[in-house]
C-alpha cells in the first residue's frame, strides 16, 4: 500500500500550539469588546472613580462637623476613629475597622490584598476611608448580586481559556488515537499470526517508520512461518511413508510368528512366539496411530456435500447402539430444534462423533448411560456426548485435545494413545466447526459438544 503524504509529530505540535495562540488572541478580543458593551451601555464606573472622588471630597470630609454617608462615595466604606485607633462611627465592620487601621496607622494611604485606604485627620480625629481599585456597577443593586466588571472578565477569559484547552486536547488526543489504533491493529494481527493483511498508513512521520519497520517484520515472518510449515508438513509426510514402510516387514514377522506358532514346539518356544505376536500386534497398534496422526497434521481431504440430518442422525446412532451394545451400555437419544439439512463430509464427521463416542464407551459404566443429544445453536448443529464415567480433570479440560495426551489418570485406556479426540478436533476444525469439553451437569460424567456450521 503506498504511504500517503506525511507530516512530522513536531510540526503537529506546532500547528496545534499556533491554534492556541490563535484562539486565545480571539478570546482576549471578543472579552474586550463586551467589557466595552457593558461599560457604555450599563453605566460602568471606571477603576479610579472611587480615588477621584475621595480626592475631591478630602477636604470637605475633614472640615465638615460630622462625618456622614453623604460624604462618601457610595462604592467606598469608612470609620471614624479616635487618635488612638478606636472606632467611633462608620460603616465598617469590626474586623474591617482593624484592618483599615492597620494598614495607615503609620501613614497617610495603605493598602492589602483587597482595598485600598486613605487616612484624612480630623479635629482630634480620624477618618479611614476604605476603597477598591476596580471598575464599578453604577447601580448598588447590580455591584450587590454581580461580582464587578474586572473580575467577570478574568473569570470569562479563565473560563473560555480553559475550555478552548480542553477542545484542542480533545480533538488532538481523539485524531493522535486514532492513528496509534493503526499500530495496535497492526500489532494484535501480527501477535495473532494472521499475516494476511495489508499495513494502513497514518500519514504522521514518526508512526509510519514503524508501521513500515511492522509492514517487514511481518513479511518475513509470513516467510519464515511458510518455510516452518512446509518443512512440518514435509516431515509428517516422511513420519507417515516410514510408517508405512515398517508396516509391511511388520506384517511379515507377526506372519511368520503365527506360522510357528502352529508347528511343534515347546511350552519355551510356543512363549517366546507368543511374545513376537503380541508385540508386534502392539507395534502395528502404534503405526497405525502415527498414521492417523500424520493425517491429522496435514489435513483431511473434506468431500462436503448436503446431508439430510435426520438420515445422517439415524446411520450415526445405528453405529453407536453397535459399539455401545458390549459393555450393555444404554444410549439416550435426544433431538431438539434440528436442522432438515447441513454441511459435511459424510465420513470424517462421522469418524470424529465415533471418535468422540467410542471414549465415552471406555469411561463409562458397565451397564451405564451414553446421552447423546442433537440440536441447532444459531448457524451450527450441535452433537453432544455425555458418559457417566470420574469426568474430565482440570488438566484434561485443557489439555486433552493434544495429540499424545494422556495425563488424565481418571480416564486413561491401554487400548488409547492419546490421539482420539485430537483427531476428532481436528476433522472439526476442518469443517470449520469447534469442539468443547467440559463436565456434564445431568451425568456428572464427561461432557463433549461438537459444533458444524450448517
């Protein structure tokens, strides 16, 4: 697939960056032209209107015989202190009387965090007038439920620089996502082994590198993985034309053994026949396995055509009442919901259910029960087999599809090697299908589901 055109991470960076500066710029215009809204058309008191005023009132306030609140501008608060700092009149609260006092006890203006104070004697007196450096609502009804003018703008600007932070995280995060989703696509299908696939590229420098570096590593792994199975499955087949090959000089020995058996010998010579004729029955009881497993390997030949399921049901349960019948095995037959047709390769299905059952018939007990039940799960016919033997251990839960297996000690067979349902899971697989093994909850035995797509 050829590489779009691509962009480096660092001029993202920049792009984004100049995009904040931007929209910060624009924020900061649009805040002052409504803070210029709002101060011609509500009537705004400068920030200075306050000191102005106090100013021109100075002298009037310190001649005057009293001090009243007509004196002082209506943004402002005061107290009228003793030369000894205590207050006589005022609209300060005790608290706020102390702080003004504090602040010009030694001088004639201070100041704190939140207000400003100017200090005018008095005939053997002191007046403190508290005010703020800020622009004002000329209306006392708006500066008591509205905060003023300068701390809305910050608090709007704080507000719109935060959530033009926020929008161009966002949209940065959810765009720098979607192209590392390309990695991690690329990286599970890889981890998978499903190399059949072709590398999306993003368009972003740094990340396509890597995708390029994943787009080679797969290739050769798809070449490596194709000379590994070539070289498998030329090594069964040798596994499986040796075997063929020692079945014959095989056949000849026991052949010969069966010979001699039949002329005179002694009791010491009819044992040592006897030991050559078994042991080489057991030898073909091995190839043959290998055989099987050899064929396993390299796939089964599928002749699949249109069954009829309720023909296919009745040949398949003539077969196992036949392999069932002696050890005096009862098979309980249930059929719900079946498909009228489905899928198959007509003898590998039914090997792999023989399969199935003829371990089932191994486990159970004399004079036992085999439930076998058919059914139709979604787009699948399902085949269950429950015996009522000891049940699958955990290890054999997982293990016991393996070829070779045979761990379970609660249901191993001298007459099995292990390869029973590998070779069943692997006629299933073939088809397309699956086969899951757990516990049977009814016979507390095991419990084998065979599921084939119809």
């Amino acid at each position: 697939m050829d590489i779009k055109k691509q962009i480096k991470l660092r001029t993202i960076f920049i792009k984004y960056l100049f995009m904040f500066c931007i929209s910060t710029i624009v924020i900061m215009l649009a805040l002052l032209i409504l803070y210029s809204i709002i101060f011609s058309s509500i009537n705004v008191l400068p920030a200075n209107y306050a000191e102005n005023k106090l100013m021109e009132q100075k002298n009037e306030i310190s001649s005057s015989k009293n001090v009243t609140p007509s004196l002082i501008p209506d943004t402002c608060k005061y107290g009228v202190y003793t030369n000894d700092g205590k207050i006589i009149s005022g609209n300060l609260n005790p608290k706020e009387a102390t702080k003004a006092w504090d602040a010009v006890k030694n001088s004639e203006k201070g100041s704190n965090f939140l207000h400003h104070y100017l200090k005018i004697p008095r005939e053997n007196e002191v007046c403190i007038v508290q005010y703020s450096i800020s622009s004002q609502y000329t209306s006392p009804t708006l500066r008591k439920f509205l905060p003023n003018p300068d701390l809305f703008l910050i608090f709007l600007f704080c507000f719109g620089f935060i959530l033009e932070g926020f929008f161009l995280a966002y949209n940065f995060g959810k765009k720098f996502t979607k192209n590392m989703e390309l990695l991690q696509d690329a990286a599970k299908k890889i981890q998978n082994e499903n190399l059949d696939f072709s590398i999306k590229y993003s368009g972003i420098f740094e990340i396509d590198n890597v995708l390029s570096s994943m787009d080679e590593m797969k290739e050769a792994l798809k070449t490596s993985m194709k000379k590994q199975w070539d070289l498998e499955q030329e090594r069964r087949k040798q596994i499986s034309s040796l075997a063929h090959d020692i079945k014959t000089p095989l056949t000849i020995v026991r052949g010969n053994a069966e010979l001699l058996e039949e002329t005179n010998q002694t009791d010491e010579q009819k044992e040592y026949t006897n030991y050559i004729i078994d042991s080489a029955h057991d030898m073909q009881q091995y190839i043959k396995a290998l055989i099987e497993i050899s064929k396993a390997d390299i796939g089964y030949i599928l002749q699949k055509e249109e069954l009829d399921s309720k023909k296919y049901l009745d040949i398949i349960y003539n077969h196992i009442n036949a392999l069932t019948s002696i050890k005096k095995i009862k098979v309980d037959l249930k059929i719900n919901n079946l498909p009228k047709v489905f899928k198959a390769d007509f003898n590998l299905l039914q090997r792999a259910i023989m399969n199935v059952v003829s371990n089932a018939v191994d486990y159970s007990k004399e004079n036992g029960t085999i439930i076998f039940s058919v059914d139709q799960i979604s787009n699948y016919i399902r085949f269950t087999i429950c015996d009522d033997g000891n049940g699958f251990s955990k290890e054999a839960l997982l293990n016991a599809k393996q070829q070779f297996y045979m761990g379970d000690l609660s249901r191993s067979s001298k007459s099995h090697y292990g390869m029973g349902l590998y070779i069943a899971d692997s006629i299933v697989k073939q088809h397309n299908g699956k086969m899951e093994l757990t516990n049977s909850n009814v016979t507390k035995g095991a419990e084998i589901n065979i599921y084939i797509p119809i």
